[in-house]
C-alpha cells in the first residue's frame, strides 16, 4: 500500500491515521508487526490478523565460488517460488527481481516459460525480494535493481508500477528510479503507456534480432508487432523521457550472430540514442540453441563499433550457479516432481 492508502486503511480499523507512517516505514525496513515497539501491542495483533508482513521468505541460497554472485530461491505465501540474483559490481550491488511465477510470452530460448505463467507477483512481493536480498547483506544495500529475473514486467502492468513507486518512495528504500532497469520483450502499448508514467527508469527492450523474419523465429511476441512498431515504442520512449533506451541481444550460434545480422542491425538502429547489450546465448540444448565463442562476440562488436552505435558485451556472473532466468526455479521443480 501506498501510505495514503494506509492510512484510510487503518481510519477503517478504527484507528489513528498518522499510525500509517509509522507502520510504512517499518515495513519497509522489514520489520515484522510484532518488532513495531511504538506501536501498541493490541495494534500489532490487529495488523497481524489482517495483514502480511512478510510476503517472500529466502528458501535456498547459492553463492559463487567464481565471484560472489549468490541465487536465491525465494517462497511465496501460497507456496509457489521464484528466483532472485545478487551481483556485486564495484559501483554496489545489483538485484535481478521476478514479476511473475513463470511467464507466459514463450520466448524459445528462456527457461522461465517453459511451464508457462502460473500468476502475477503482488508489489509487495516484488518489494520482499529487495528486503530479503537486504538482509543477507553486511552494511550494504542493494543498489541497482534490473526487472530481468522471471515474468514480463509489462504484463503485470499495476503491480509493477506500484512496485517502482514503492521501492523509491522516500520513506521507504529509497532507491533511485535511475538506479533501476525494467526489461521488456516488447510489449508495445504498454511500453507507450509506460512512458507516460514519466518515471526515469531505463527501459530495455530484449531485441535479439536484426529483422523480423528472425525475431519470429525467437519470440513470439514478434508475431504480434513488427520491429518497427516496436522500434516505434522506444522512440516514443526516449521521447517522453529522455533516457536512451537498452536493446538486449543474445548471441545465438547460427541464428542471429554473424556479421550480416550486425550489419542490419546497425542499420535499424541508426540514430537512435540508445545502447546495444550483446549477451552470449546461455545454450539451451533442449531447443537446439547455442551460445557463440568469445570471437564471435568480439566480431559483431567491433560491426556495431564501426557503425558508431554504442554497444558492450555483458558480463556473465554465476554461470555456476544456474545464475540464468528460470533455470534454477526448474531444476527445484523437477526434482520435487514424483
Ligand atoms: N520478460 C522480460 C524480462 C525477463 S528476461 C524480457 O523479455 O525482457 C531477461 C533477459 O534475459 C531478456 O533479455 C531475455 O531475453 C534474456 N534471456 C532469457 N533467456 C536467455 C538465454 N537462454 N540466454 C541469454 N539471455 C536470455
């Protein structure tokens, strides 16, 4: 709840609206009802029957040995999970948050919707994500926050929205909207109602393709809107905001990964203010899809490069730690299948 909201919330309960900051500012700091000491005890029993105050509980954690990335395998009141990644970069800490239990946008090379989606996350189990990671953290908090773990953020639209308002309200974490990254395979009016929120996240749009005829042949969203409606969307994108806009590229072995596809690609995105990530495929043996060598990246870099659009390779952390969306969520899910 926002604190207005909290506040008619509690007027309702009977009780004393300026309660409301008091009891916001603790949850955020994730603060169990029963830790709330300014408030009275018949108080916290009450906020204990009717509300939840912990919404995401740690269930596993893995840490790498290769560099500190840990992968968290949160629960959910109803018994469901879903995945979190911590990454420590020398500017702090960035964590990859879930929107939803699954996802149902089909991308043919993501683990996260191969059972389709079961439900929408709430915002205030996206929020518990960002506490739980917290609280695993000595003094540090986390600083960045990108939407890549498992969902189409864009698909649970509301929730996500009340999410990014949450989580930088001043009286609550307090992280920058610029600190944080929402990713998006392409949802094209909601990426246009999305830039009339006017809020200065940056949006990244997971491209992947050079052309249609390609895109098509990894995500289905491409079926539904063309590139350049898409392309479109960012534009409006950038407009409305002024932030340029990130395409996320997956280097795939034989698919999009050659010279040619960067040439094109280059072309598509002549003049735009933008940033190209090219991120090596993380294979997916069971679709036929493979990663590229370190090579292959370096040479539709060095095309991009040439064409003056500006454009990095991605780092891989937690490769041993099924760091990847969804992968851990599956292997849980398999080995608890009888
Ligand atoms: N639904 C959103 C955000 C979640 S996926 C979106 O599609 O953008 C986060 C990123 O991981 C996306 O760019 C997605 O395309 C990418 N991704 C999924 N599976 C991958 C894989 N096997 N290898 C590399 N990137 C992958």
């Amino acid at each position: 709840m926002y604190p207005e909201e909290l506040r008619d919330a509690l007027k309702e309960m009977g009780e004393k609206p300026f309660r409301a900051g008091q009891i916001f500012s603790w949850l955020h700091k994730g603060a169990r009802f029963s830790e709330m000491t300014n408030l009275s005890l018949a108080l916290r029993e009450k906020l204990a029957q009717n509300g939840i105050d912990q919404p995401v509980t740690i269930r596993e954690t893995h840490v790498s040995k290769l560099d500190g990335t840990k992968k968290f395998l949160y629960a959910l009141p109803d018994g469901n999970c879903v995945e979190g990644v911590l990454m420590r970069y020398h500017y702090g800490c960035t964590l990859c948050v879930s929107t939803q239990v699954g996802c149902r946008m089909g991308c043919r090379f993501c683990a996260s919707t191969l059972d389709g989606c079961t439900r929408n996350l709430s915002a205030a189990e996206i929020l518990g994500q960002v506490q739980c990671a917290n609280s695993t953290l000595d003094g540090e908090k986390v600083h960045n926050i990108v939407l890549m773990g498992s969902g189409e953020p864009l698909d649970n639209y509301d929730e996500v929205v009340r999410f990014l308002r949450l989580v930088s309200h001043e009286e609550g974490l307090n992280i920058g909207l610029r600190h944080i990254s929402l990713s998006t395979c392409g949802l094209v009016p909601q990426m246009k109602r999305f830039a009339e929120e006017k809020l200065p996240v940056t949006l990244s749009l997971s491209l992947h393709a050079p052309n249609d005829d390609i895109r098509q042949q990894l995500m289905p969203i491409a079926k539904r809107y063309t590139m350049e409606e898409t392309l479109d969307a960012c534009r409006y994108y950038i407009e409305k905001t002024g932030r340029r806009v990130v395409f996320e590229y997956a280097l795939a072995d034989g698919v999009n990964a050659d010279e040619k596809c960067a040439e094109e690609l280059a072309m598509r995105l002549r003049g735009m203010q933008c940033h190209v990530n090219l991120i090596p495929l993380n294979t997916v043996k069971e679709r036929n899809l493979f990663g590229v060598s370190e090579n292959q990246v370096r040479a539709f870099l060095s095309v991009l490069e040439k064409r003056h659009i500006s454009a990095t390779r991605r780092r891989e952390m937690g490769d041993d730690i099924e760091g990847a969306c969804g992968q851990l969520r599956k292997k849980v899910l398999q080995e608890e299948k009888p």
